[in-house]
C-alpha cells in the first residue's frame, strides 16, 4: 500500500461515517426510513438508523477520520509553506553565485 | 474546509440517491417478474421512505417472484461496476468522479447490505414481509442452505467488490 493510499482512507472513513448518521438525522427531523419487515433495503436501512451499535461506528470513524485527514492536510499546507520561504543558506548560495 | 463541507454533503447526498436507485431497481425486479408471470402489478412502491418498498402482483407469490428483487440488483450492481471501473477514469479527479466514486460506494452498501440482511431473513417468518423468507417458505428447502447459498454470492460478489475498491484507491480515491 502506497503512501498517498494510505492518505486516502481517513476520507474514506468520513464518508462512510457521515452516511448511517444523516440517516438518523432524517429519521429525528420526521422522515422514517426503511422499517423492519421492508422489503429490499428497508431492514437494513431501519438497522443503521436505529442501533446504537451502528451509530456508535458511523461516528466513530466520521470522528476519528476527519480528525486524521484535517491534521494530514493542515500538515500538507505547513510542510508546502515551509518550501516556499528560502531559508539562509539557500540565500548565502544565491548571494554567492551572483 | 470548505472542500470538507462538500466532500461531506457529496457523500450524504449519494448515500440518499443509493438509498433510491437499489430498492427502486429491486422493486423492478418484482414488478418485471410479474409482467412475464402474467399477472398484473397492482401496487409498486418502491422508496423506503415513510411506507414501505413494496410490489403487489395479482398473479400471487411465487418463488422466481421472491428471488427476482434481489438478482435484479445483482445485476444492476454487476453492470453499475463494470461501468465505473472502465469508464470511471474518464470523468478526471474532479467533483464528477467524487460524485461516482461515492455513489458507486454507496450503491455496493446497499446492496451487500441486503444481501446481508437476506440471509438472516431466510430465517424469518411469512408474516415479515421479506422475500428470502416467503422464497424459502414456497420452495421448501432448507433456511440454513439458503443461508449459506446467499452468503457464497456474497463471496463470489465480494472479488469485484474488492478489486475495484482497491484500484479506486490506488488511483483517484474516493474524493478528499
């Protein structure tokens, strides 16, 4: 696994957190959704909206990877800055070779 | 932060649109079983939202009837993902394919999920309005072979699952 995969997965927990979440929020708003003797999706959806367990994992991982990929971006930003100030030996070599 | 905001209202807003397309195109599956049965469709409903997903047919259940919801999704899901596989890298690295690559995402949730959610319901009694219960009900066999026929083609399903998970990530990602 490559190190910009690596990068990758912490969005792909938010997103996959922020799902079974905005279900329950439909669900507190008045929106029913799915309900336990549904056909196709319904039981499942009914499932995520209404365990704990489920919402426990979904806020767990929007959490934990907003937190990682918000801190591995800030990081990016700073380390990015960081290259584009010359630092003083860079400008003693410029001075130098002019 | 505001490409955080967006990142997270893309997701949300295909999780909802998954939450259409896979019981609507099951709920087809139904419907188009009837049709070749001869009979008639005489409700389809096919968002789980406030009432239901349900199909009524007035030539009664029947098995093939039962199984159709879930192997018309299979279908769907197959050729949704050879689609987004092979032309998923046209669409760039922009807003488009974080659009597809979610909704892909969210569109093999669903359905896994029920495939998932079947295999306990092989389980279940007739008054529970699932189909992998009413099917092993009509056709007699055994819930617990049921069970394990569903979970295989969890597996077998899982292969393509997994690879075009895992070449998304290597490539593109799934937006952020």
């Amino acid at each position: 696994m490559t190190n910009e995969t690596v990068k990758k997965l912490p969005a792909l927990a938010t997103g996959v957190g922020s799902g079974p979440l905005s279900l329950r929020l439909f669900t507190t708003l008045g929106v029913p959704v799915g309900g336990p003797a549904g056909d196709s999706v319904a039981p499942f959806a009914f499932w995520l909206a209404s365990s704990s367990i489920a919402q426990v994992c979904a806020a767990g991982l929007f959490v934990g990877g907003s937190i990682l990929w918000l801190a591995a971006d800030w990081t990016k930003s700073r380390l990015g800055q960081q290259d584009d100030v010359p630092n003083e030996r860079d400008r003693e070599e410029a001075r130098a070779s002019a | 932060m505001c490409q955080f905001v967006l990142f997270i209202l893309t997701w949300i807003t295909t999780f909802i649109l998954a939450l259409m397309i896979v019981p609507t195109i099951h709920e087809s599956g139904h419907a188009a079983a009837c049709v070749i049965q001869g009979g008639a469709v005489t409700h389809w409903q096919p968002l789980p939202f406030g009432t239901e997903a349900d199909t009524g047919c007035s030539a009664g259940l029947t098995p093939f009837l039962c199984a159709a919801g879930s192997l018309t999704s299979i279908a769907a899901w197959l050729h949704c993902t050879h689609v987004f596989s092979r032309q998923g890298t046209r669409l760039g690295a922009g807003r488009l394919w974080n659009f597809a690559a979610a909704l892909w995402f969210w569109w093999s949730f669903w359905v896994f999920g029920e495939l998932f959610k079947d295999t306990l319901h092989a389980y279940s009694d007739v008054p529970l309005h699932h189909d992998a219960g009413y099917f092993v009900r009509l056709t007699g066999i055994n819930p617990g072979a049921a069970s394990i026929t569903i979970l295989a083609v969890i597996v077998i399903l899982g292969v393509p699952l997994v690879r075009v998970a895992s070449q998304t990530l290597r490539t593109e990602g799934f937006g952020g």
